[in-house]
C-alpha cells in the first residue's frame, strides 16, 4: 500500500482515482499530478514503481496545500 501526504492509498485502482482519495485533490488535480510525473492514466498504483511514488509524493509535498495543511486553513 503506497502512502501519499499521510493517506494509504488503495493500490488496485488506477493512479488518478487513488490520488482523489486525499483531501484536496480532485480528479483535475490528479490527471495533472500524473501527467507532470511521467505516468500513464491506466497505470494502477501497484504497478508504480518506488521511484514514481516516491515523484508524486515530492510534487504534491512542494505544489499542493492537502490534508492536515488544507483542514486547518479551511
């Protein structure tokens, strides 16, 4: 199970509907997390390498206000 700004993520979905289960990320968001780390919209999160987590969860950590940051703004 990947691990995602401190959310487990299913790993039998595809990577853009896995990515929506965190807290502010929307499909529109996840499509363009895919597309800037290099990864095929079928791609399914157990078939994603450590190097490809390890893309998106950097880009979201350095771009994206998610999760605990974002409760407490709102």
């Amino acid at each position: 199970m990947a691990r995602i700004a401190g959310v487990n993520i299913p790993t039998g979905k595809r990577a853009i509907i896995a990515l929506t289960y965190i807290h502010g990320i929307g499909r529109t968001t996840a499509v363009k997390i895919c597309e800037a780390c290099g990864i095929a919209a079928e791609r399914r999160v157990n078939e994603l390498s450590d190097d490809e987590v390890t893309r998106i969860r950097d880009m979201i950590d350095q771009e994206l206000t998610v999760e605990g940051e974002l409760r407490r703004d709102v």
